[in-house]
C-alpha cells in the first residue's frame, strides 16, 4: 500500500472540494485510508478521475473498494 505526505494531503482536499466532496485521511501505521463526504448538494462524478490523476502525479494508483466508491486507498 502506498503512503501519500501528509504535507500533500490540503492539496488533495483543495482539488476535490468544487466538485462537492471533502476528503477525510484515516492515518494509521501501516498505511492510510481516505473516505469521500459528499457537501454539495449537486457531487460531480468527475471528482474520480481528479483523484486518480492526482495520485498518478504522485507515481501511486487509487482503488475504490466500495460499491459507492466514497472509500479507497493509494497503491
């Protein structure tokens, strides 16, 4: 499992927040977790592939292994 800076993470949160999400970081040891909040009232699905370009740009993969794809992890 891949391990994002936590000094990247406000950028993370910045870039999906206009598309009606905020991203919440469960940092444990061994790895990290992120859970999508959906706060607009109108979410844009697009916010997937910013997250996954995002982490592309930072050499790493995402997984989204919920059905609702509001939870996933960096590879």
């Amino acid at each position: 499992m891949a391990v994002l800076s936590l000094l990247e993470v406000p950028k993370l949160k910045e870039l999906v927040h206009p598309y009606g999400y905020v991203v919440h970081v469960h940092d444990a040891c061994g790895g990290q977790s992120f859970t999508l909040e959906q706060v607009g009232e109108n979410p844009n699905e697009q916010v997937y592939g910013v997250i996954e370009k995002f982490f592309s740009e930072h050499q790493m993969g995402v997984h989204f292994y919920d059905n609702e794809k509001l939870n996933f992890v960096a590879t």
